[in-house]
C-alpha cells in the first residue's frame, strides 16, 4: 500500500470545527460522543480541482476532497467517517493519523440516481497502517478526475479484498487462462464484489459463533448444514474475485 504526495497547488489546509460536521450530518448524542472520543483534529489537506491539478471534472466527479483526520484512538468509527462524508458534497480521501502512522481510507460515494442532490456512500475500505515520513508516491496518471478518484480507491479495494481471501499474496498470473479472456470489470463492480464478500465473511464467522455456543446435537447439525451453505457461498465470491485479479494482471502486465 503506498501514500501519494498530493500536489503543492491543491493544498488547501483549513481546519474543520466538529460542530460545522455535526450541524450538516445532523449528528445525535451518540455520534457527537464517537467524535469527542475518538477525533483529535479534522483538517481539509487538499482539493483536487481542475484548476489545482489540471484535469477535466467529469459528471460524477467534480473535485475530489482530502480529508486528514488526527485520531485519538487507533480505530475509528466508520460512522465518525460517514458524517464527515455525509457533510461534504464531494468525493473524499481520508488520511487518518494516529501516533506516527497514517493510512487511507475512503468509500466510493457517487451522486445518488434518484436524486442527484444527493450522495451514495458506500463500505468504508482502509489501506495499510504506515510510518508518518514514509515515501510518497506521485498521483496516478489519469485523464480526468472521475479515472483519477477511480485509480485512488482501486488499491484500497483491492488490498481489502485480499486480506479477507487466504491465498491472495499469490501472483494473479496463476489463474486460468479462461479469466485472461474476461472483459476488463469496472471499479463500481470490483467494490460490489468487495463488499460481498465482506458481508458473506462476516455471516460465516456469525454461523461459527452460533455453532462454539450450542450445545444440543441435532441443532448443532442444523448449523453444520448452515455454515457449510455459507462458506460454498463465499468460495464462490472469492473465486470470482480472483478471476477480475487475473484479468487486471493481464491489462496492467499487457495492456
């Protein structure tokens, strides 16, 4: 996982008032309470626009927001993100700070279909914890700020993934041939295969849960059944998934 240097020219710099989050997120007690806990600082770092970065807005992406979070714990609440998200009608990169460490993190948020006032924001993905002075690399090149904002997630959803995929750190390149054949996937079905096999992970480890605590046998059968439903499930999640990694490897080796 690597930081990126973001641009002199895009420096913005301002720090951010919890109470300007807390009256656009229309936060209640317990949401204030998380921001009192575990927020330290909010500072808007950097404003990718055409004129900071020289490169075309595109419908659903008009400026791209870099949001530096000093935290006061070492895990945030993905709530404590959705509120800052919620508040600013934009796309935002979050570098989150604690002690000398930083990682991205960020959700793909989109104009909503139905109206477009207003904004989808998705699961929450987080990149490596590294050193605060560790080398920044420059901004993926990119034709315009909406493959700009694409090109910034993809690794977050990409690093994700695999931290829940055993077997991941393997070269994509072992894959099947068929897979190298596959249409390229786009950046918006990447994350929908993220997600679920985020959620399908989180349901198997529920069923494990449920089948440690019971105690009777023919219930703990009826989980058996349950569990090994779910775990098929998501061996079929992850075995796309390395299919759309294949395929990637072939343009980004190729391409």
């Amino acid at each position: 996982m690597i930081l990126y240097e973001w641009p002199r020219a895009a420096a913005f710099g301002r720090v951010i008032p919890k109470n300007k989050i807390y009256e656009h997120a229309s936060a209640n007690t317990a949401l204030k309470d998380l921001f009192v806990r575990e927020v330290d600082q909010i500072v808007w770092s950097h404003k990718l626009a055409p004129e900071t970065v020289n490169l075309a807005a595109t419908k659903q992406v008009a400026e791209i927001q870099i949001f530096r979070i000093t935290a006061r714990t070492a895990t945030l609440d993905p709530e404590v993100l959705r509120a800052i998200d919620k508040a600013i009608p934009f796309p935002l990169i979050f570098e989150l700070v604690y002690g000398n460490r930083v990682k991205l993190v960020a959700a793909y948020k989109r104009p909503s279909e139905a109206d477009s006032s207003r904004w989808v924001v998705g699961d929450y993905f987080e990149g490596d914890w590294l050193l605060e002075d560790a080398s920044r690399a420059p901004l993926p090149v990119a034709l315009n700020l909406g493959a700009l904002y694409e090109r910034l997630l993809s690794p977050l959803v990409e690093g994700q993934t695999a931290r829940l995929i055993p077997g991941t750190g393997d070269s994509p390149a072992t894959s099947g041939s068929a897979t190298a054949l596959e249409e390229p996937i786009s950046l918006e079905a990447r994350i929908a295969q993220a997600e679920a096999i985020k959620a399908k992970t989180r349901e198997v480890d529920r069923i494990k849960g449920r089948l440690a605590r019971e105690k009777q046998f023919n219930k703990r059968v009826a989980i058996n059944v349950e569990l090994r439903a779910a775990k098929q499930e998501l061996d079929q999640l992850t075995a796309g998934t390395a299919g759309t990694a294949a395929t990637k490897y072939q343009e980004d080796d190729h391409g």
